[in-house]
C-alpha cells in the first residue's frame, strides 16, 4: 500500500459514493488505474464494505448508554454464549471485549430514558452469564468516530 492508497481510502471514508472518475481526478490517475488499485484493496480486506452512515437523531434515537458488564465465569462456553446473545439481539449497537474490571462494554441507542428501561429489562437481563452491570449515559459526544486516517 503506497501513499495514493491511502489518499483514496481517506477519500473513500470522507465520501463513499464518490466515482471513479472523481477518485482519479483527487489522486491524479487514470480511471482504470484508480479501478485496480480499488478492486486490490478490497480483495486485501483493506476495505472490509461499504456503507452508509445513519444519523441516528434524526432516526429518533436520542440516548445513548454505555453498559459495562462483568460475567460470572470466564470460562469459553460463558464467554461464547454471552456473545452469541449479544449477536442476536437488535437492541445492542456494539460490544466489545475488554480488559480491566470489567470484560465487555455494550453500547445501547435508545428513544429515551423508557426505551432503555425496556432494553434493560428485556435484552440486558436475558443475556447469559452475568454477573454484575453498570450503565452509564452519554450526555454529550464530543468528538464522533469517522474513519481511520490512513497515513
């Protein structure tokens, strides 16, 4: 990956629909030559898909929770199990495993302070093998995440 890679995964980050032709012109190359160079950083898993990014506002979802859980056990089939709740329910946003005193953190879009309370007592009490969970609300995002800057 060369320094025009990573302009156009930059570009393609900012403006996802942006066409061929208008990659080409911002990295000074051909069509064809851009078309390549984007069909090799796809097959490389540099770019894993595309998408659109909803604002989630203007959706009606006003709230939102961090939830950190610690489970009972640490044991492979608590950990699976746990994950495959967390894969199969809509009202989960994020999940990721941690370090530290707790071992993941949830992220949770909600319509309000009553919509989470129905998440928290239908999705997050359902899920297996925990112990103990602390939710936290987010009053202000100060800074959003938007891509990955590609040096």
């Amino acid at each position: 990956m060369d320094s025009i890679d990573a302009r156009l995964l930059n570009i393609l980050q900012e403006s996802g629909r942006a066409t061929a032709a208008e990659l080409a012109e911002e990295v000074n190359l051909s069509v064809s030559a851009v078309h390549r160079r984007i069909k090799i950083l796809e097959d490389s898993g540099k770019i894993e898909r595309y998408a659109a990014i909803l604002n989630p506002k203007a959706l009606g979802y006003t709230h939102d929770f961090f939830v950190e859980i610690a489970l009972q056990s640490q044991s492979e089939e608590t950990l699976e199990a746990f994950e495959e709740a967390v894969r199969n329910s809509s009202d989960i946003t994020e999940c990721h495993l941690l370090t530290g005193a707790f071992d993941y953190l949830l992220r949770i879009a909600t319509k309000g302070p009553e919509d989470y309370e129905r998440v928290h007592r239908h999705a997050l009490s359902a899920l297996p093998g925990v112990m103990r969970m602390q939710s936290s609300l987010v009053l202000r995002t100060v800074r959003r995440w938007e891509g990955f800057r590609v040096a």
